[in-house]
C-alpha cells in the first residue's frame, strides 16, 4: 500500500521592490512552524518535522507562517516587501523506498514596486516573525500602512479608518484600549489626530472645528502609531505576553 510522505515543500522568495535587492544575502535557517527552512539564493527550502501525507496539508499549515512573515518584514523599520511563491512539492513514497515525485506550483507573475530612492543590496533576508501572527486585522492594517507609504492614501485618512476598525473589532475605544494593553492616551491622540481639519490632506469630508495644517511630525506620529498596532494586533494573535503601551513608545510632539 502506498506511504505517501512530504519531504520538502519549496517557494520562491521574492522582492517586490526592484530596487530592494537580496542578490547577496547569506542563507537564512530556521524554524517556521512545524517545519525546518533554509533560504538561500532565493529559494526557501520547508521541511516537515512531522508527517504530511499530502501536499495541501502541508501547504496549509506552513503558509499562514509565510505569510505572517511576509507581514512583520513590512513592518520593519526598513518597510522590506517580501513574497514567498509555492513552485513545488518533493514527495516520496516511504513504502516503496527512495522513489520521489515532484509537485509544480502555478507560475506567479513579478510584480515590482519601486519605492526606494536608492537601491538596496541586502546581506541579510528578513528574518521570520517569532512573535506576530498575521491576522485578518492585521492584513488590513498593514494595507493601510502600505497605502500611506506608497502615498495612495492621506495620511489622517488612514489613522482615521484604523482606529474605526479597531473600535469596531473590539466593541469599542476603551476595549480596544484593554485588549491591546494600550494607555487610552495613545488611542485618544489617534483620533484627535485623525479629525484635524487640514485645508490640505484633511479626511475627506471632515469640515469640523477650525482649520490648520498637521505639522510634519503629528504626520510622522500617526504612521508610527499605525504601524505600532498593526505590530500589537498580531503580537496578541501570537499569545505572547504584552506591556502596556503608552505615548512614551511613539515620537515626541
């Protein structure tokens, strides 16, 4: 009777950004999962510590990682937008000896993003994410946060609809404030923030309260704040233990 047994399963790391290179970045090894991962030359090779009689098993279980991954590379500081491509499974049949199949994965079309100034030759990939667990919440906090980085989205726009989205999510401002282990200082500043009146990038159709214009560092806060939650939120999804987070852990206004 045939053993079917998932050996390795293998994706293609690419960049996104063009200009975001990782032609010279030394192997990366690891655990993401329950699996064992080598990346090198552009190549992540996933091996299961466990047994995976199927390829869509072992598909699933190991990208929701990837993509967690993938997310948390976004989030660094050095906004690196990463994707990992299946292309093939390596399968054997342990009942027949080292007889092997291979599995090809659909072609993946390159899309490149050009946001750098400068290009970048990276010696080192992202590293997995250990504490953060990409979530639905995070999946669209983290578009808003690309959004305001590519410039597609203004930026008292997007602190405006994530801090609706996490009151939404967690019934409310003080609840998201518990959940989060957030001072309700940081979320309040968020919305006040969020509803300046700015003649020139205000959320559009807010014409409350007088005019001014958001200063270049209230505009840097709400992008640090966005990308502190999204950070946050998938820190809870993981379980790990969270401290309190205050005003302190953003930029001084």
């Amino acid at each position: 009777m045939p053993d079917p047994h998932v050996e390795a399963l293998y994706y293609r790391f690419r960049s996104l950004n063009e200009l975001d290179t990782f032609d010279k970045a030394k192997p990366l090894a690891g655990s993401v999962g329950r699996f064992d991962f080598v990346l090198e030359a552009g190549e992540l090779v996933a091996r299961p510590r466990d047994h995976f009689a199927d390829v869509r098993t072992a598909r699933a279980t190991i990208e929701p990682h990837l993509e967690s991954w993938q997310q948390f590379a976004l989030l660094a500081e050095s906004d690196h937008r990463i994707s990992f491509d299946y292309d093939r499974a390596e399968v054997v049949d342990r009942s027949s000896g080292p007889d092997r199949q291979v599995y090809p994965g659909a072609a993946v079309a390159r899309v490149l993003v050009a946001e750098a100034a400068v290009r970048r030759d990276n010696g080192d990939y992202p590293p997995p994410a250990e504490t953060f667990i990409a979530s639905p919440v995070t999946t669209r906090l983290i578009d808003r946060l690309r959004r305001m980085r590519d410039k597609r989205s203004e930026i008292p726009a997007a602190g405006y609809y994530v801090l609706t989205l996490l009151e939404r999510e967690f019934k409310g401002r003080p609840a998201a404030a518990r959940s989060l282990r957030l001072h309700k200082g940081l979320l309040n500043k968020l919305g006040e923030l969020s509803n300046v009146n700015d003649p020139e990038i205000g959320r559009k159709g807010n014409l409350k309260g007088p005019e001014r214009p958001l200063t270049p560092e209230e505009l840097a806060w709400i992008r640090a704040c966005v990308r502190l939650l999204a950070i946050r939120v998938g820190e809870r999804e993981a379980g790990v233990p969270l401290t309190q987070l205050t005003l302190s852990n953003l930029p001084r206004l």
